[in-house]
C-alpha cells in the first residue's frame, strides 16, 4: 500500500499532472535509456507506465532502446557511444554513472534523469530551480532523510550506539551520502563506521562489519547495490544486524525499515519530463524535482527474528507492513 508517494516541483507550489490530454503525442518518439543496472527497475517500470498513461504506445508512436551497464561502468562510454551514433530524440537514465559517460561524447541531446540522488553535487545540472543545459528530470536527493532514518533505527533500536554504513565505491553520489550520515550521527550522539564496497565485494564486506560488531546498518541505495538487496538482507539477518535502507524493494528483500521516495513514482514522474521535451519544451527550462513525500516500509517478520519490537509509533506511520 502507498498512500504519499508523490513529488511537487521544487521551489514552488505548481502541481503539473502526469497526463497530458490537450495533446497528441508526436507520430513517433525514439527514446534510449542508459543504465548501469542489469535489467528493469521500478524507476524504469514507472517511466514505461508514465509513458503509457500519456499516450505513448510501443511500436505505435515510441520506440524504446535499452542499453544495459549490467554493473560494469567500463561498459558504460561503449553503450553511450552506441546510443549517440542512433541520434534519438531523448535519453533516460537512472545512473549517475551513465549519464556521466553520455555526456563525455554529447552534451546537446536532451537528457532525462530518474531517480538520480545528486545531480548538484555530481554536476549533471547547475541547480534544482535552473538545471541549464540539456539535462533535467527527477531526483532521490533529500538532506532530511539520513536523520529521519537513524531516528527510526533509534525507535527499533533503542541502545544503538555504533552504527554501519555500507555504501558503494567509487560511487559519485557515495560522498554526499556519507557526509549527511555523519552529520545525523553526531547530532544523535552516535558513532560511524563507513564501509565502501563494489557490488562483488558485499559478501566479504559482511565479514569486516561483523569485525567492528555496529549496533545497526544503513544501507545505500544505488543502482548496482538494487539487484543485490536480497543478499544484502540475508547477510545483514544473519549477522543479527538491524538494517535501514530508503527504498520498499529492500524491506520486501527481507531488510527491516526502509524510508524513501517510490522509485516507481520518480520513474512516472520523468516520463512528464520526455513528453514536454518532445513536445518543445527545453531541458534547461524544467526544473528538476526533488522528492517530499516518503514511503515507510516495515518488515515484522525480520523484526521477530532479529528479536525486535518495532512501536506502534512506526506502525501507525507505515505505509506497508510486511508479516
């Protein structure tokens, strides 16, 4: 169940709806997406759904090509290259990574993020209000969410005192997450250990952070790290480890809490973005959007067997409860 995922434009209070009904899409719409992940994710299931709420029929008037990082950055600037040599009329992205590597061979293609997590910080855009250039679209980006997780974690976990970070290396958003983190840490008097890994490396990272023994851990959301998130769970269950991620999709891997914006909502969100770039719009003239509503997600099960009790404070806030 959702009951707050949805996003308003930064900076102001002008509501813009998904579907558009005044006009008809163009005859034909060649869009390519760019990705480091392996395959669909519910940011890109939700910019197909957004697509096809606005009218935009494959093999009518939309033609999606798909290019696949499958976790390998190195892949990324042949893919790209790939993508520019079909001179499409928009790219989508859900990767920083990606969307660097498309930009190094050409910075005049409108470009669309999904659920990107800081395109400031990384320079895709100049800000949210004026992205300038060719690239515009929706972002995970919130300075609130690190405190608001750790209070939870602390609601669950009420003697937390140490607590983990997995993030991924070489990373570009890594940074901005781990000094937000810090910053929460502090003001709630805890301590942080930080442990970087590459995908293929999470199994091993379990044995470093059973090392230090944190009370709890956070776990980045990345697009690598996505098609991870079940043995991430499992390792973290095992290990007795209490676990806070921002996205639903880990709760229902088996994590414990998770609190974030929908990614399916985001992936909706940027489809608008393509339609009035299609329609004429430039990028730089489409502030990006920044997410205000969030999903809280709770798994009781893990709870019990973690042998936590999760308060009526967190269920009465819950958008979905898994038992």
């Amino acid at each position: 169940m959702n009951r707050r995922a949805f996003i308003t434009v930064l900076g102001g209070a002008t509501a813009w709806p998904l579907v558009a009904h005044a006009q008809q899409p163009p005859k034909l719409a060649r869009i390519g997406f760019l990705s480091l992940a392996n395959g669909p994710t519910p940011a890109i299931d939700g910019f197909q759904h957004g697509m096809q709420q606005l009218g935009y029929v494959e093999g009518q008037n939309l033609v999606l090509i798909f290019r696949w990082g499958a976790g390998r950055p190195d892949r990324l600037a042949d893919l790209a290259r790939e993508l520019h040599q079909l001179n499409l009329d928009v790219i989508v992205s859900n990767s920083t990574e990606a969307i660097l590597a498309f930009r190094d061979i050409n910075k005049t293609t409108p470009l669309v993020m999904t659920a990107i997590s800081d395109p400031v910080g990384n320079n895709l855009v100049a800000s949210f209000a004026r992205p300038g250039g060719s690239t515009t679209g929706v972002t995970l980006f919130s300075t609130e969410l690190a405190g608001k997780r750790l209070e939870l974690l602390k609601e669950v976990v009420p003697r937390i005192a140490r607590v983990g970070l997995l993030v991924q290396r070489d990373h570009p958003p890594t940074a901005t997450l781990v000094t937000e983190t810090r910053a929460a840490t502090q003001a709630l008097g805890l301590s942080l250990q930080t442990f970087e890994v590459r995908p293929e490396e999470i199994a091993e990272s379990f044995r470093a952070i059973a090392k230090e023994r944190p009370d709890a851990l956070i776990v980045q959301q990345t697009t690598s790290f996505f098609f991870h998130l079940q043995q991430i769970a499992d390792l973290a269950n095992s290990h007795r480890l209490p676990t806070v991620h921002q996205t639903r999709e880990f709760v229902q891997a088996g994590g414990l809490l998770a609190l974030g914006p929908s990614l399916f909502a985001l992936g909706a969100r940027a489809a608008w973005y393509v339609d009035r770039i299609l329609k004429g719009t430039k990028p730089a003239d489409l502030p990006v959007e920044q997410p205000t509503k969030f999903e809280l997600a709770v798994n009781l099960k893990t709870a019990k067997t973690l042998g936590l009790e999760v308060p009526p404070s967190i269920m009465f806030r819950a958008d979905e409860v898994i038992e």
